[in-house]
C-alpha cells in the first residue's frame, strides 16, 4: 500500500465509500458522480488505488468496472461460510470445557481464525504488513460495510488506536456486548499477526456519539521494535 502515501487521503475515502455501496462495481463516471470529484481526478486515482490492493476492475465489453477488493475477496472466498463454521467451532470448543463464552472471547477466537484464513488467500502467501501507509484511512473488510482505520502514531509509541466505522453496535446501549466481540475479534487479528499486546480497551464508542468505536490496543515494545522484529514495512 505504499502509493497511498501519494494519494489525498480524503478523496481516497470518498472512493472507497462510494463503492461500499455497490455489489457489482462502478463506472469512473458513476464514482465521479457519487462522490462529486472531477472524472479525471478519479481516472488518476483508480489504478492507483487497484496497485495498492484496495479495489479491483473488470472490464464487460467496452465498460471497465471498479470495486473493493473486499467485496471481490467476499464474493471469491465465502467468507460468510466460513465464518458460520468457526463460530460452531468456537462454541463447541468452550462447551467441551462446560462454560458459555464471553462475546470478547468470541471475537477473540474468531479474529484468529479469520486473520489466518485471510492471509491464505493471498497468492504471495505473504505476512508482511505495511502499516506506516495504513494510518488516516477507513479501510473496508471483508465484511460488508465495516471498515477500519488505524489511527497516526510514531515509530516510539507502543500502542496503537484502531477506530471501526459503523460498528454493529450501530451506537445503541442494548448492543454494548458487540462492541466487545469487536475488540477481541481486532485482539486475535493482532495476535496472530505477532503482536504483543498486553492490554486492550475500548476508549470512543457510538453509543457515546463518538464517530466510530476506537479501540486502543498496548504492546510489550515499541512500534520500532516490532517493525524490526515482525519484517513491517
């Protein structure tokens, strides 16, 4: 992702939005339209954006076509199967051991599970992360209409803020518990990808009319330290 680092981040996040809500992907002129920005800016920026992974096009006889590479990714691996299957999994195994899981337990195992389902789809079988291009960006995942986005930090810090835009909490009390599956799920995702954390917590929620659910997760070293240890670039 590291020509993100060119690109106008705000404009980037009004393409990336503008897509989530199609299935089947937009023409540059249907993007230019919804998101209100000149044809050619958004020709310069969608190759740009298709190098650095986060869409894809598809050509249907004289039209080409733009989408997430989530939702292609969606369509592609059947992540919803998927996920019906590890969550049984998940269930099955804290009944074995004769108790109900806790939601952040849930999530935790769950975001294990799908962080190593994930990086086998990619063709390079590849773990290496390049968060220094990440911070700033909602990012769609391959669940519709949730993204994420890291927050800035410096190389010296050891914690990292991770927001969720519309979190399924969707900022009510009564869903409080999912914003606690939601942490857990971003704590395995990290942890499988070899992040020391050893505290994490929820510190903006929706329901508090917060823009997004930010959840701040602490490590044993600075972010130098990891970026040394687990090859980030």
């Amino acid at each position: 992702m590291k020509l993100i680092k060119k690109l106008n981040k705000k404009i980037v996040e009004e393409i990336l939005k503008a897509l989530e809500g199609t299935v089947w992907g937009m023409t540059i002129e249907e993007i230019s339209e919804v998101t209100g920005r000149h044809r050619n800016t958004i020709a310069k920026y969608m190759p740009e954006l298709e190098k650095a992974g986060l869409v894809v096009s598809r050509s249907i006889g004289k039209y080409t076509f733009w989408l997430l590479q989530t939702t292609f990714k969606y369509r592609k691996t059947d992540i919803a199967r998927f996920l019906i299957q590890s969550l049984i999994k998940v269930l099955d195994e804290f009944l074995e051991k004769k108790r109900l899981p806790t939601p952040f337990e849930i999530g935790y195992k769950l975001g294990k599970m799908c962080s190593k389902y994930e990086i086998a789809q990619r063709e390079d079988l590849s773990k290496t992360i390049e968060l220094e291009y990440l911070p700033g960006i909602f990012v769609p995942t391959m669940l519709p209409k949730l993204s994420y986005r890291v927050e800035d930090f410096k190389l010296s810090d050891r914690k990292i803020a991770i927001s969720v835009a519309n979190c399924p909490c969707d900022g009510k009390p009564e869903n409080k518990k999912v914003c606690e599956f939601v942490k857990g799920f971003i704590l395995g995702s990290l942890e499988y990808l070899g992040f020391p954390v050893v505290k994490s917590e929820e510190i903006k929620c929706q329901i508090d009319s917060a823009e997004a659910c930010t959840f701040e997760y602490t490590f044993s070293m600075t972010l130098e330290e990891l970026s040394k240890k687990l090859n980030i670039k």
